[in-house]
C-alpha cells in the first residue's frame, strides 16, 4: 500500500494553513538569499562578524534560493525541507559559535516542516501527530 492511499487528503483549512505557512517560510529566506546575491553590505558585516570569509557569500546565496525554490515546488518540497533543515543547521551553529540567539532559524525550521506537514500526505504519514 503506497502512503499517498493511506493518508487522506488534507482539509482546505489544513491546506490554506500550510500554504500561508509556507510562503512565511519562502519570504523569511528570500530577502536573506536576495542580499547574498548582491553583496548587501550588512551582509558583508554580518559574515564578517560570524567568522565566513567574504567569498562564499554568493555561493550561500544560491544555495539558500535553490533550496527555497525546491521547497516551493510541490514534487521537490520534502527535498527542499531537507535541505533546508540542513542549512538552518549551519545558521544554528555559526550562531552558537559567536555567542548569539539562535531561536529564530529554529522557529523558521519549525514553520517549514510544520507548513509540509498541513499541506502534504506524505509527511503526515511519515510524521504522524496523534490526538
């Protein structure tokens, strides 16, 4: 039996939730993926201060808008949810390495998986919350 017969398909209400969830998720990486790309220059401070070199900033850029686009595609989302998960955990470390709050990619990785969770079977399935 494949998960996608198993697992009924979500309400409109779970669906919308996890639709306006997810574009929370997208808009909280676009502008940081955005300024990346153009070298914004509190990015620049910003890198400087957690120890990247300069060098890699663009390519972080990328990286951040490729997993988001992969998240917004509904036959990639579990893919960019991973990926995600997996750059949110870099934002974790470099963060607790200089001493600062690291709440806020937890937060956003929270609205991630919760956004996939209301808006794809399959992760219910593989996720399930039981009452």
């Amino acid at each position: 039996m494949s998960i996608e017969s198993s697992t009924p398909t979500p309400s409109k209400a779970m669906l919308w939730g996890g639709r306006v969830m997810t574009a929370l998720a997208a808009f909280s990486f676009l502008p940081s993926a955005y300024m990346k790309l153009t070298s914004d220059p509190k990015v620049v401070e910003g890198m400087t201060k957690f120890g990247w070199p300069l060098g890699v900033v663009f390519n972080l850029g990328i990286v951040e808008l490729t997993c988001v686009i992969l998240y917004l595609i509904p036959r990639t989302s579990v893919l960019g949810a991973i990926l995600l998960t997996g750059y949110l955990g870099g934002a974790i470390a470099t963060h607790v390495r200089v001493g600062d709050a690291f709440i806020v990619p937890i937060i956003i990785g929270v609205f991630v998986w919760g956004a996939l969770w209301l808006r794809c079977a399959r992760v219910r399935a593989l996720i399930p919350i039981k009452s």
